[in-house]
C-alpha cells in the first residue's frame, strides 16, 4: 500500500510540475485562456481528490485502528468552519482575462475560496511551526 501512494503521489506531482511549466511556455501564446482554465481544472481535480480522501482514507482504514470520535467530530467541525469561512470571505467578483474574457460566477467563487483557504492554511502552518519551536525550546530549559 506504501508504495502505490508514493508512485500516486510522485505521479501527480509530476503532472502538477509539467502543467506549470506549459503554463509558463505559453504565456505570451494564443492559448493562454485554454490553458489557465486548465490550469485551474487541475487545481479543482487536487481539491476535490484532496476532499475525497480526507473522507474515504479513515473509513478505510477504521479496522486497522481504534477511532475516538470526539477527536474525530472535533477534526470535521474545525475543517467545515475553515471552509465554510473562507467561502464567505471569498468575494466571487469577475475576472478579465488577458484575451478580455470576462469569467464570473460560481467558478470564481470556488477559486477564491480554495485561495482564502490556502492563505488561512499556511499562516495556521507558520504560527504551528514558530510555536512548536518556541515551546520545544522553552521546554528544554
């Protein structure tokens, strides 16, 4: 099972590396509106296996531990709140394009918030990690 996910993950991080520098190369082409949106179907693809797999891999795995469901109902709560936020922070105004495409509506507004809730992650994950040295290090004295 380790090794199917380590090939599942190098693979996607590949494609993830390749979709970026195509993205790159044709900045200045005339496709740039066809390959932002897919760009931005790739992010929804990672989001949403993201989202799939936070529900199916504890299911999965419930026989091989033993589940505290408070802990657990605590975990959802958290993440629902954290979503639930950066959806109504997320404005959902049109975007132009470089083409003058004007794209709007629910699109723009699954982006922002998968946005808003990237920001919100890695200022948790920074203060998680300046907090954690912190107290590791007031700890040992």
């Amino acid at each position: 099972m380790k090794k199917i996910s380590k090939i599942t993950l190098w693979v996607l991080f590949a494609i993830s590396i390749l979709l970026t520098i195509l993205y790159f190369l044709n900045l200045n082409g005339t496709k740039l509106d066809a390959w932002t949106y897919t760009y931005l179907n790739w992010a929804y693809v990672m989001i949403g296996l993201a989202i799939v797999l936070i529900i199916l891999l504890p299911i999965l795995t419930i026989k091989q531990r033993s589940i505290r469901l408070k802990p657990l109902l605590i975990t959802l709560a958290i993440a629902i709140v954290l979503v639930g936020g950066a959806y109504l922070l997320a404005p959902g105004t049109p975007i132009t394009l470089a083409t003058g495409t004007v794209v709007e509506g629910s699109v723009v507004k699954i982006t922002d918030t998968a946005l808003y809730l990237t920001y919100i992650l890695v200022i948790f994950s920074g203060i998680a990690i300046v907090g954690g040295s912190v107290y590791n290090a007031l700890r040992k004295n």
